[in-house]
C-alpha cells in the first residue's frame, strides 16, 4: 500500500458528506498550517473545480495515476474501474 499521498493517488474520503467517495488528488495546498489536498472524482467535483480537503480526512489507495490529459469522462472511468476491481477482490 502506498504510504505517501501523492499527486495522481486514488484516495477515499473518511469524513464529510462525501465519506466513502473515492477522488484523484491533483495538487496540494498550504493554508494556516494545515495541508489541504485538491481532490476531484469528475462527477460531484470536476477537474475545473476541485474540492479542497484536509488530509487528515483521506485514506491512500495502492493506486495512483497520471493527472496529465484527465478528462473529468476517463477520470470517471478510472475510479469506477477501482471501485470495480475492489470490490471483486473483496469478494474473492
């Protein structure tokens, strides 16, 4: 499992009213002494407008991505595969 959030890691949300969900980070943001991750998933956050959220809310995957050429289309594509493969693996 990757230990490090990094920029591309697939992430799930721990808190808020997007607990569950799973976003792409794609960039990192230093406010009063907390660090924010920009996150999106290409639905409810699209890439033009990303949700910022503190990383102490956020679970890293063992997946990460390339962020260059994301469309919010295959950015949804990509985490419902995870999702997918996930989900199969726990099953087995």
């Amino acid at each position: 499992m990757i230990e490090k959030l990094e920029i591309g890691s697939i992430v799930k949300s721990n808190c808020g009213r997007d607990e569950g969900l799973f976003f792409v980070v794609l960039d990192f943001q230093n406010d009063n002494f907390r660090e924010f991750a920009l996150i999106a998933n290409g639905k409810e956050h699209k890439l033009q407008h990303p949700k910022k959220k503190n990383i102490k809310h956020l679970s890293v995957t063992n997946k990460k991505i390339s962020v260059k050429c994301l469309t919010n289309k295959s950015l949804k594509s990509i985490i419902f595969r995870f999702i997918s493969e996930k989900h199969i693996q726990e099953s087995e």
